[in-house]
C-alpha cells in the first residue's frame, strides 16, 4: 500500500499571481507547503503536480529544489493532473492537498488518513462538517476513484475540482474528521488574496521560524491571543465554502495531541 500526498500548485492566480513562490519568512510558500506535507507520517511519497506550460516552469523548478517529485499535466484539467501523478507514483491512496495551505498541519493529515482506512469510506475530508479554519483543508481517496473519475468525469467543474466527482457519486461512503469549532473555524489560513499573505507574513514575523512547525492547535491560541492577525484578512472570510457536501456516514471528531 502506498499513499501519496499530491500538492497541487501552478503559477497562475487572478487574484494574487505566481502566489506559491511569494517569500514566507526565510522560503518560499511552497517550501513551507511541501515541508509540512513531508512531516505526514503516514506518507510514502510526495508530489507535486504542476501544469505543463512554460509559465509553470519556475514552479516545476521550486518543487524540485524542495526535494520532492514533480509531475508536469494539463493546467486545465487538474483531475487529470492527479490521477497522472498518482499513476507515476504508483500510489494506491492519496491525499489532495493543495499549495495554498502554507499552515496544512501534518496531525491533522495522519487523523484523517487514520479515519478513512479504519472506517472502510470511499473518501474522507475534513471539509464535510465545519469545524476547521480555512486553510487545514485535506481529502483522501483511493487512487483507483480517481482513474474511475478521470475516466468518467464530463463536467468541467469536475475536472476542475477534482473530487467532487467521487463523493457525489451515489453509494459513496464519506468520512470527516470533525474540526473543534469555536473562532479558529472562522479563520483564513489559506492564501488566495494579498491579505491572506499579510496574514501569513504577520505570524512567521510575530512567531519566527517557530510559525514553520505550529501545528492547529498552536496557530490557534495564538491568532486568539493576538486578535489583529486573524483581522489582516477578515475581510475576505467566506459564509459558506463552494462545492462541498456536508453530510458523512463516519464522523470522528479532531483530537489535539
């Protein structure tokens, strides 16, 4: 058995341009993204799927700078691109992530990658329920649900969101790992505007190289105890998240360590 963890990224953003190769503290977001993503204990490969284009290039280079395996596929059609980085990787699970998540905390991964083999799912998340800030997103599949969703996805959306395919299929078993609420659910951890990145700044500035390894629990407390950090990008919190079915047959709630 072997589980990937694919980290999607490109350089191209409407909103906030080649966003992964912005400096966070003393590396790029990418860096701090796939560092993070090499602590999942429960990962036997790292990938990094990245479009095929020229523009992408730069990105292509990070990654493999980072140390981890690239996969180069169609910038438009991202299920395409995972399933294509899952077939080299010979994977037999994966987990999404995507580069946008400099804050992903392993823990969490590994609770969830825990919860989808014991609970037998066809696809887990953490996003099914709220419960967690934006940012800590993860998902977990089969690497045999993906080639099934390349093979039959039409949509574009689906294509696109790469996922949603499999878990709206109908049949599918769904497991979510249950964040604890409270005000961290509110928060932005993600990076999809200028004010995210003067989120992430503000704590690798408040915290240090100390930020690069604070887990959810952590990040928490301190985005409570310094409550103008978490108004850096206020602004751009969201009522609801797009595309995302709540509702699973195997809940588990989040434990702290």
């Amino acid at each position: 058995m072997t589980l990937a963890v694919i980290v999607q990224a490109r350089a191209g953003s409407s909103r906030l341009p080649r966003k992964v190769l912005e400096p966070l503290g003393t590396k790029r977001v990418l860096d701090r993204v796939l560092d993070r993503c090499r602590r999942i204990a429960t990962a036997d490969r790292i990938v990094c799927a990245v479009p095929d284009g020229e523009a992408d290039d730069d990105v292509a280079d990070a990654a493999k700078a980072a140390g981890v395996d690239v996969f180069r596929g169609p910038e438009g059609d991202v299920l395409a691109r995972y399933a294509g980085a899952a077939r080299t990787a010979g994977a037999s699970q994966v987990v999404r992530v995507t580069s946008d998540c400099p804050f992903i905390d392993p823990d969490v991964v590994d609770q969830l990658v825990a919860l989808f083999r014991e609970s037998g799912a066809d696809y887990a998340s953490n996003t099914l329920l709220p419960g967690f800030p934006r940012g800590l997103d993860c998902e977990v599949m089969p690497a045999d649900a993906l080639f099934r969703a390349e093979a039959g996805a039409t949509d574009p959306a689906d294509r696109e969101h790469v996922t949603a395919w499999i878990r709206n299929r109908p049949g599918q078993r769904l497991a979510c790992l249950k964040g604890p609420g409270g005000a961290a659910a509110n928060g932005r951890w993600t990076l999809d505007y200028p004010e995210d990145l003067a989120f992430c700044r503000a704590v690798f500035e408040h915290a240090g190289e100390a930020a690069a390894g604070m887990d959810f629990p952590a990040l928490a407390a301190l985005c409570e105890a310094r409550p103008a950090l978490a108004a850096l990008n206020a602004c751009r919190a969201e009522t609801a998240r797009p595309d995302v079915r709540r509702a699973a047959d195997f809940v588990r709630d989040y434990l702290p360590r």
